[in-house]
C-alpha cells in the first residue's frame, strides 16, 4: 500500500519524534548521571514523583507507556539502592506499591532543579502557542494509535 499525502507527513513527523525521543534521554542521562542514575530510572522515579503516591509496577508502566518487566527491573534496582520504598498492597498482595524514599525525594528534588534550569533554558525560544499546538497533536495521535491497537 501506498502512503497518502498525510500519511507520508506522519510518518516524517513519527521519525522526528524517534529522533527526539533519542536526543530527550541522552539529555537525561546527562542530567542524571551526577546521581548515580539513567533516564530509564529517572522514568520511573518521575512517575512515582509526580503522582505523588505509592504506585504499582503496573501502574507506573501504565503511566509511562514502558513495559512492566523492564519497570520491575528497574523498580528492583532504585529499591536495592534506597531510592524507593516497597509496601504492602491490601488491594493486591501480590503488587506491591512502591514510593519514594526520603533520600529517593532528595534525589528527585535534585534533578528535578536541573530539569528546570534545561527545560527553561530550551523553551525559551518557543511560544506557549507553538507548545500547546504541539502537545495537543501528540495527545491525538498517541490517543489515535491506542484506539487503533484496541
């Protein structure tokens, strides 16, 4: 099958948000590297963080569009290093929920201080019009593709 005309413009628009998708946590790993950790980390915590609960395995890989192996992989890593806390789930005894440790909220404050100087610093040469365009077309087509997939 051929593509269409916009068919061919999204998937342009798909390649770029792979490239970006790779230049975002490269940006990541640089800003994560001063604490010991990685962008894939740094997912996972983020998720914990700015939900501001306890979550489960499940839950933050829900939240973060990533695999629930590779969330408990990296769930065990940040709990072996303190970052997280485990707890028990009287929902679901076998989902555990997994918080912050206080020095895993150290840690987020930290980096969440350096993603704000970056994200400042690089938002600075775009309009909150341009910004809020763009959110809104990667929700459609994220919301598109998931309807698609069901």
């Amino acid at each position: 099958m051929i593509r269409t005309k916009n068919g061919q413009a999204l998937t342009q628009l798909i390649l770029e948000i792979f490239r970006i998708n790779g230049e975002l946590l490269s940006a990541g790993n640089r800003m994560t590297k001063p604490f010991g950790l990685t962008s894939a980390r740094w997912q996972v915590l983020g998720a914990i963080d700015e939900e501001g609960k306890a979550l489960t395995v499940s839950q933050i890989s829900r939240r973060m569009g990533l695999a629930r192996q590779g969330v408990q992989r990296i769930i065990n890593e940040l709990n072996k290093i303190g970052l997280v806390k485990s707890m028990p789930n009287i929902d679901h005894k076998r989902a555990p929920l997994f918080s912050l440790s206080d020095k895993g909220e150290k840690t987020m404050a930290k980096i969440n201080e350096a993603q704000a100087a970056w994200v400042n610093n690089l938002s600075d040469s775009l309009s909150a019009k341009q910004l809020d365009q763009s959110l809104d077309l990667l929700q459609s087509i994220r919301e598109l593709s998931e309807n698609l997939g069901h």
